[in-house]
C-alpha cells in the first residue's frame, strides 16, 4: 500500500476529485494548507500598502491505496491539476505498512 500527498491549487480541488472517482478512487482526506516552493510568494497591494505573501494557500490531498491503483491516480492527479504554470504544485509517495478501519477492525487493503 502506498500514501500519495498531492498538493494543489485550490481551484483545482473539485476537478481532481471528480477525476479520481471517474477511475474508481473515492476515499481521500483534504487539508487547507500554505506553502511555497519555486514560487516564492507575492506582493499585493491593500489600502495602497504593498506588503508580501510568503505563503501562499494550497490543498494537500492525502490518499492511501494498493500499490496497483498508484501510477493511475498520479496520472489522473497531473492531467488534471496541472496548468503549466509555476505553483501546480507536488506529488509525494510514501509506503504504508498498516491501515486499519476503527468500526470494523479490517485491515490493510480491505480497511481502505
């Protein structure tokens, strides 16, 4: 089993999780988070006050599936957040050694 954290643009949330589920991936958690990389940031102007944003606001995704499902779901996560620009964003793969699903006591693949 396999952990993928994809952070993405926030606007682009609904089309990737509409695009998962089109292939059979429904079970994700979202977060709000705030990040930078390349992109560095910004400058915006209020009240005629120019001031920098470090941070700039994301949605990580975090999705646990068999190790089958995961190259289907970065390739439908990369088709569909991706807009060429700098800040689409990261795709992180991490292994999972146990999941278990509290109501029922499964595990591993049949707790996902």
């Amino acid at each position: 089993m396999k952990k993928i954290e994809a952070i993405i643009k926030p606007f682009k949330l609904d089309d990737v999780r509409e695009a998962l589920s089109e292939v059979g991936i429904t079970g994700m958690t979202v977060t709000e988070v705030k990040g930078f990389g390349r992109q560095k940031g910004h400058t915006e102007l209020y009240r005629g006050a120019e001031y920098m944003v470090d941070f700039l606001p994301k949605v990580k995704l975090d999705i646990v599936l068999g190790d089958d499902d995961v190259d289907r779901a970065i390739e439908v996560i990369i088709k569909t957040a991706q807009t060429g620009k700098i800040g689409d964003g990261k795709i992180f793969v991490t292994e999972v050694e146990r999941v278990v699903r509290i109501r029922t006591a499964e595990e591993d693949e049949e707790a996902i």
